[in-house]
C-alpha cells in the first residue's frame, strides 16, 4: 500500500494538474507544504479553474501525502516487528517489562534473516519472488499453534 500511495502521489498529482489546468503545470509535488501562500494565489488567479478547485486541489495533495507517510510508517513498523519475530502486543509487553527488569528475552527471535524466511515461509531468495510476484493458495508449513523458538526444546 505504501508504494500504491507513493506511485499515485508522484504520477498522480502531474497528471491531474494537466487535466485540471489544461496542459499546465502550477505546482510541484512538495509545493503545497514549503511554499504555500505563493501557491494560493497562483491558483486562486488561475483563468481557468475557480478558487474553490484550487484549494480542493491542494488539499487532496496533502491529504494524500500525509496519508503516505502514515501508510509508509506503519510499513516500516511492521517490518521492524518481523525482523525482531514479534507481534505488536509482545512489543507492548516486551517494552513494560523491559522498564521494570533488565531481562532482554524475545523467545522467537531467530535473527532477521531467519525471521523474515519463516515470514513468508521461503527457503530459497527463487522462493521468495515466486512468492511475491506470483500470488497462489499454499499450504503452511506451520500449524499456528506451534512456533520455532530459539529455546532448545
């Protein structure tokens, strides 16, 4: 989603300006947040939109960016969470506990490599564009009520 939102921000937001103000370019992708009073009054004296579409037209802009970088946060806070083989609530958890003790046990860490493998349940970097690019039903290799740990069991 993060990179859906990123491509519709960046192709996006040239090509509806070229629609809206017939074949002209009024800002850039970042204009509506560093130069924002210039950018009012270009738009609001534009020929050929009224200043109602000018400033609907900025603010989708923003809401899209912003929207991109909260997809883009969560993203990045999803993959750290996998690479440390936690879930968000043991996160929480691990956090309180870790403020009243010293310990520094996460049960299901492997290492990120091993974490992100048992992720997509890959063995093989061929495995994992498979897996990506070509989306199909499969049958898991883990039950879901037991998980590899790296405790001796």
């Amino acid at each position: 989603m993060a990179m859906i939102s990123g491509y519709a921000t960046l192709v996006g937001q040239q090509q509806f300006q070229l629609v809206l103000f017939h074949d002209e370019i009024l800002f850039g992708l970042f204009d509506p947040l560093f130069r924002s009073d210039e950018l009012t009054i270009q738009i609001i004296e534009h020929h050929s939109i009224g200043p109602l579409t000018g400033f609907l037209t900025m603010f989708l802009f923003i809401i899209n960016l912003v929207a991109m970088g909260l997809v883009l946060a969560l993203t990045i806070w999803q993959a750290s969470l996998i690479s440390k083989g936690q879930t968000c609530v043991e996160e929480k958890i691990q956090k309180s506990v870790t403020k009243s003790s010293n310990s520094q046990k996460r049960p299901f860490d492997l290492g990120w490599k091993q974490n992100w493998k048992l992720f997509f349940e890959i063995d093989t970097p061929k495995q994992l564009i498979v897996r990506l690019l070509i989306p199909f039903p499969f049958q898991p290799k883990h039950d879901g009520t037991r998980w590899p740990s790296n405790h001796s069991d």
